[in-house]
C-alpha cells in the first residue's frame, strides 16, 4: 500500500522542490487536519472524457477586452450538466475571440467571455481548451525496447479468460494514450519555459520527463499488445508546434491543474496499483511510480518559479480552486478487484488513493506555494 511514509516523502519532495526548508516541512505538516474520508460514496457513472464549453459574464467596463479578467471562478449556470464534484474541476479561460464576436453582435452589453474544459487525467495534452489523445493503431514500434519487452514477460497473460483480457487491453490502451499525450504535453511545456526564458535546469528536467513518458508509454502499449494478442501503437496526433502559456501566470495555472495536481495523484495511483501488482509487474509500476513523483515535484518547482516572477491573479485562482477543493472520480468503471494483480486499482480504491494524495500533499504544497507568493 502507498502509506503514509510515502505520502510524507512525497511531500517532502514537492516542499522541497519549490525550495522550501524544513521549518516550511514542520508547518505543513502540523497543520494537516482532515476530516475522516467517507469510503462508501455511490460509484459515479461513466461519462465521456473532457467536455467543454463557453460562457459570457458582464464586464465591469464597457471598454476594451482588456477590462476583463484573465482567470474567474466558473458561474453559476454554466456547465450546469456537469455534477457538483466535477464543476470543481473544470478549467476556465478567458476567451478573446469569443469576447469580440459576442460583444460585436449586442454592442450595448458589454461581456467578457470564457471557455471551460472538464479536468482529465494524468498531465493532459490541451490545444486550444481541447485534450488530445491519439487512438490506437496496428503497429509493432512501439512495444519493442527493453522496457516494453520486459512488460510484456511481466503481464502474467497467460491463463486468463477472453473477457478479462478485453478488460485488460482497454485499461492499458487507456493508459498508454495517456502516457503518450504527457510527451507532446511535456514537449510544449518545454517550449513555454523557453519562450518565457526559464533556467537550464528545468528545460532539462522537462526534456528527461518527456522520455520517461515514452518509456511509459512503450510498457503500456506492451501491456495492451500481450492482453490483447496484437501488436498496438499510438497513431498520429496532430500537435501544433507552438507554446501554449503566453505569461508566467498562465504558465503557473496551468501547471498547478496539470501537473501539481493531476501528476501528484498520478504518482499516487501509480504507487498503490504496484503495491497490489504480481511480483514483476509490481517492478515496473514502482519504477512508474518514482518517475511519476519525480514529475509531481518538477511540477511544482515550475509553478513555484512562474509564480515568483510575479503573478496576483493566477495566485488568486490557485487559492480558489484549491479552496474548493479536487474530485478524481473512477475512470476505469470495468476494473474489479480481481484486477489489481495485473495493475488495475479498483474504483474505490483509485478514489480512495486519490483522495488521500489530495489532502495529504497537494493541499500542504498548496499553502507553501502561495505563502511563497504572498
Ligand atoms: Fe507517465
Ligand atoms: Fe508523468
């Protein structure tokens, strides 16, 4: 099980990554106080990945779009079909465009309009508000390198039935679409940090981050190959070679969601789906897993660093967001307890494991990084 040691070593890292000492350490710590986490919360139904839409509030002036603010709390009749827990996720930005065309077509009314975008897993790869993930492809490249080639001895296939294979393959391919977005996300988060003149040794934890995702990618396209008895791949995925984060402030939102979050209960997940894995494949998702912290804590040196070059308003939506707190609800509807040999967490257990990241890390980083940005 990912334990409490764990979670305080985790922790520890991230506080220290931001460059925090040990007097920071003591306080986040003492100041943990949770209440107990309710376990038997109603599974929630499965629902489409990533929906998204727009919204348009009234601007305090009637002037240029620059009156408006770049980051507001979503409203609210907006989203409306989303539940509760997951309207805390969504993600919200100002929209220029949109704010033209609406504000060309009712002159007399003023607007300021945004886009949302429900939160996904993992580091998400987001062009223009929209998660990209490439769909499987028939191919033989990806699942042969060392690391693939000992996934595929580790996947323990060989007297499993034809239905649990199918489970199987589609949770791995899930997860390898997953793990190859992160190198295109980890890609274009190099190019943001170049482009706002970031120091050489983030680029070069970024850039060694992305080859980690390849690697995890490899084992788990190997994985769905060997479940799923054919040799799978990622097909093309159209990224556009562009920085997406144009201010320190958009830089440090959004890798506070991405990566503070989405990658500390990533790592987290990681953890506790090795504890449970068959002796071999429990070594290889320990290495996920330590890669996975690993990311986790860059990403906070690099929300620390975007944040200190100077950044009210974004802090502002980091207090706020945090303050209403994170929802990771179970992705893998199919995954059943039988499953956790072959690394598949249950709901429950996926949700529970979350939750625990949630309250035991990210929200004491959380308040370390903005008491650094106070
Ligand atoms: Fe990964
Ligand atoms: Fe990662």
């Amino acid at each position: 099980m990912f334990g409490s040691t764990n979670l305080a070593r985790a922790r520890r890292s991230y506080l220290l990554a931001m460059g925090l000492g040990a007097a920071t350490l003591a306080g986040c710590q003492q100041r943990e106080r949770w209440p107990e986490e309710k376990t038997d919360r109603p599974k929630p139904p499965p629902e489409p990945p990533c929906r998204n839409g727009e919204f348009c509030v009234p601007s305090a002036s009637s002037a240029e779009d620059t009156a408006c603010e770049t980051y507001v709390p979503l409203p609210a009749g907006a989203a409306a079909e989303l539940t509760p827990e997951k309207r805390r996720q969504v993600r919200v930005r100002f929209d220029g465009e949109l704010t033209a065309t609406h504000r060309a077509g009712d002159p007399g009314h003023a607007s300021c309009c945004y886009r949302w975008l429900e939160a996904c897993r993992g580091r998400p790869l987001l062009v223009d508000g929209e998660a990209l993930l490439a769909s499987a492809a028939p191919r033989g490249d990806w699942i042969q390198s060392r690391a693939a080639v000992a996934a595929r001895r580790a996947a323990g296939a060989d007297e499993i039935d034809e239905p649990t294979r199918a489970v199987l393959e589609r949770h791995w391919l899930r997860e390898a679409a997953h793990e190859h977005a992160s190198i295109a996300s980890f890609a274009l988060l190099a190019l943001d940090l170049v482009a706002l003149g970031a120091p050489p040794e983030l680029l070069r934890e970024v850039t060694n981050a992305a080859l980690d995702e390849i690697r995890h990618a490899e084992i788990a396209f190997a994985l769905a190959s060997t479940y799923g008895r054919r040799s799978l791949g990622p097909s093309p995925l159209a990224v556009p070679p562009r920085p997406r984060c144009a201010t320190p402030g958009d830089l440090a939102l959004d890798t506070y969601r991405s990566g503070c979050v989405a990658e500390t209960v990533a790592a987290a997940l990681a953890g506790e789906a090795a504890a449970g894995a068959s002796p071999l494949l429990a070594t290889i998702l320990r290495g996920i897993a330590a890669d996975e912290q690993r990311h986790a804590a860059l990403s906070w040196r690099v929300t620390a660093w975007a944040l200190r070059r100077g950044s009210a308003g974004a802090a502002r939506m980091i207090a706020h967001e945090s303050e209403l707190g994170f929802g990771f609800p179970a992705t893998t509807a199919a995954a059943e307890t039988s499953l956790v040999r072959f690394g598949v967490l249950a709901p429950t257990e996926r949700r529970r494991t979350a939750s625990r990241a949630i309250r035991s890390i990210v929200m004491p980083c959380t308040r370390a990084l903005l008491a650094l940005a106070a």
